[in-house]
C-alpha cells in the first residue's frame, strides 16, 4: 500500500469512530446497565423514580451534543475568519508578485473608473 492509501484508511477510520460514537454510547449502557444502576445513577437511592440509569444515558449523550456543537461552532468561527479574510484581500508580505498584481489590477481598474465617469459627466450633464 502506498502512503495516500494509508491516510486514507487512516481518515476513514476517524470519520467512522465520529459516526459510530452514539451507538457506542447506547452499547456500553446496555452492556453495563447493572452496573450503572448500582453505582453510577443520580437517582439509585430514590427506587420509586424507576429511572434505571436513563440519567446516566441522557448525561452522556447530552455531553457528546455539547461537543459536537462545540465543534461545530468552531469550525464556522474559523469559516468565517477564512471569508473575510478572503474578501478584505489580506495577503501574506512574502507574496510579492500577488500583491504587485493585486495592484497593478486596482490601478487598472480605477483608471478605467475615472475615465468612465468623467466621459459619462460629459454627455449626462445639466444644461449650461
């Protein structure tokens, strides 16, 4: 196997792991439900609330939300700074010849601007 083949089980695996976390969670309530019942549970003390460990399950997968949303926010914060860094034209110093371009482009085009406008004042005008 090559190197791309490698990364690319590699990032397969990671994305599998991601999409399988819930079920995992619910595999490992189920497996170790006995146990969760006995020590784990807010509620083992309190038999007539009949919960049977659901808060253990709900605190689990409410802080995998909580962490999916976080990353998520994230991700788009940094999409975000990504966009308006791309709008506002912020190019690295070492970059000269793209900056020279940038330039040269912007000249160009606000001289094409000027020369537009003052040639439409000259026929669009208010009569003398």
């Amino acid at each position: 196997m090559t190197h791309k083949n490698y990364i690319a089980f590699l990032l397969l695996t990671l994305i599998s792991v991601k999409a399988i976390l819930v079920p995992v969670v619910y595999l490992d309530f189920e497996l170790r439900k006995d146990f969760i019942i006995k020590n784990l549970c807010e509620n083992r003390f309190k038999p007539q609330l009949k919960c049977n460990g659901q808060c253990y399950l709900a605190k689990k997968l409410h802080k995998i939300a909580e962490d999916n949303a976080t990353k998520e926010t994230q991700k788009q914060g940094q999409a975000i700074k990504k966009i308006m860094e791309e709008v506002f034209e912020t190019t690295p110093l070492f970059s000269c010849d793209l900056m020279v371009k940038n330039l040269s482009i912007k000249s160009i085009y606000s001289y094409q601007l000027a020369h537009y406008q003052s040639f439409a004042f000259s026929i669009f005008h208010p009569p003398a």
